[in-house]
C-alpha cells in the first residue's frame, strides 16, 4: 500500500520525469540486447542522462541566486543532449 502511494505522488509530482525516466530507458535497454551497437548508444545516453540529472540536482540545491541557477540548468541540459547526439554519431 505504501508503495502505491509513492508511485501515484510521485507520478503526479512536477518533476515526475526523474520517476520516469529511468524506468524508461531500463525498457529501452532490452530489445539492445539483440545487437551490441543498440546497447552502447542506450547505455551511453542513459549515463549522459543520469549525469545531467545529478548535475541539474546539485545545481539546484546549491545555488542560491535564480538567474544563476536556471542559466547553469539550461547549460546543463544543452551539453547533456550535445554529447548524447555526439556520442550517437560517433558510434554510428
């Protein structure tokens, strides 16, 4: 019971993707099984994306001053999908 109310609050929450989003590229990552290169390229990105999402935390718990903040956010996740394209392009 304790566990179906964390799921439907966290479900409904504002930043219900950090729920999400690991569920989903946990999914994604089996069908890569089938062929190695499918593997790296979610692996990879799922790292990248993991990443991003720590550095996102730590930013937000630690910087105090608004425009700082979302100007290191928005940095944050433009470079995070920079490499993850980068990282796909080179693997193909």
């Amino acid at each position: 019971m304790k566990f179906n109310k964390t799921f439907i609050l966290s479900s409904v929450s504002k930043n219900a993707y950090f729920f999400w989003l690991p569920r989903i590229f946990g999914l994604l990552l089996l069908p890569g099984f089938l062929f190695d290169i499918e593997i790296l390229i979610l692996f990879q990105s799922l790292i990248f994306l993991h990443a991003s999402l720590g550095l996102e935390v730590i930013v937000e718990d630690y910087l105090h001053v608004i425009i700082t903040k979302l100007q290191y956010v928005a940095l944050i996740k433009m470079l995070s999908i920079l490499l993850i394209n980068l990282n796909i392009l080179y693997l193909l």
